[in-house]
C-alpha cells in the first residue's frame, strides 16, 4: 500500500511494482521499473528516501532514516530479503545480501556485493566493486567482471518478475475462484 503521510506523497515512477503487503510512506521516490516486495516497509517519515530505477527491494526489508539523514539507493540495486537499511548511501548496481544491515551515513559503491549476515557500521565507507562479509562489515576483496555481471543479473531477474507479478498476481477468495 502506497501512503501519503504528513503532507508527502510518495513519488512512483513508470512500471513499479509494489506487492500489496509492502508499505511505502511519505518522502519516498521509486524510479522507473523499481520493485517492493511483500512485507517490506519503506518509511519516509523522518526524512528522503529514494530507490534508483532498475532497483528491488525483497520481502520483509526495512527502509528507514533519521532526521537529516537521507536514503540514498542507486539503480538495479538488489536489497536482499529481512535486510535492514538505515540513512545510508547505495550505489548502482549493488547487491545487499539477505539479513543484512546497513547502518546510518554508510556509504557503499557500485558494483558491490555485501554478504549474507553483514553487518556494515555507521559511517563505513566501501569502494567499488567490493566483496564485503562479516560482523562488523570487512572488505574481503575486488569482485571481478564476471561476478559484477552476476550483480547486474539479480537485478535484472527481479525486474522481469516484478512485471510478471504486475500482470498475474490475483487475489483468490474464500471458495478458490480468482477475483480478477
């Protein structure tokens, strides 16, 4: 459900798909092409989030900033599923893994890869085309071409899904039979 919230209307972009369980609130942009998933919060009540063009967000993330603290997600950008992401800096083609969370005034690059688990402190800067694992957040080492272009993959992946969902997904009621 897409709200508006204390005079600010989210800004929705061609082609997004927004599952009917996600919340997007306030001071929210969602570029073109852009995907929330199911049980995910995207809360733009303290202060400016936005999500690039090309870019998911999975299942039961969390997106939230503090007071002068802005989110900023670049485009085709994966945030993995129960990720949390706080008043931080993403950039293009970035994939955060599941659970992980990133903290405020973070700054991650492009073409990065934050593991599974991660823990990225407040205020952590990661160069381009990094591998990023652990509690806290350590650079492990550059991504090569070929899993850079595994990063452009997953985003693409959900881009295809979420139109696939845009067009089917239907609600069935009580007796089985399709509402649409």
């Amino acid at each position: 459900m897409i709200y508006a919230y204390n005079g600010h209307r989210p800004r929705v972009g061609r082609d997004v798909f927004v599952a009917p369980s996600a919340d997007v609130i306030g001071m929210v942009v969602l570029g073109d092409g852009a995907s929330i998933w199911f049980n995910t919060v995207v809360r733009g009540d303290t202060d400016f989030i936005h999500i690039g063009a090309g870019s998911n967000v999975q299942d039961n993330a969390v997106l939230h900033t503090d007071p002068g603290i802005q989110l900023h997600i670049g485009e085709n950008v994966t945030i993995g599923h129960c990720a949390m992401v706080h008043g931080c800096t993403i950039g293009n083609n970035t994939l955060i893994g599941i659970n992980s969370v990133i903290l405020n005034r973070a700054r991650i690059g492009n073409n990065c890869l934050i593991g599974a688990n991660a823990l990225v402190p407040e205020g952590m800067e990661i160069p381009d085309n990094s591998l990023v694992l652990g509690t806290p957040a350590k650079v492990v080492r550059q991504l090569d071409a070929r899993a850079i272009a595994n990063l452009a993959e997953s985003a693409r992946t959900y881009r295809i899904k979420a139109l696939e969902f845009r067009q089917t997904l239907t609600p069935v009621t009580d007796d089985g039979n399709d509402e649409g």
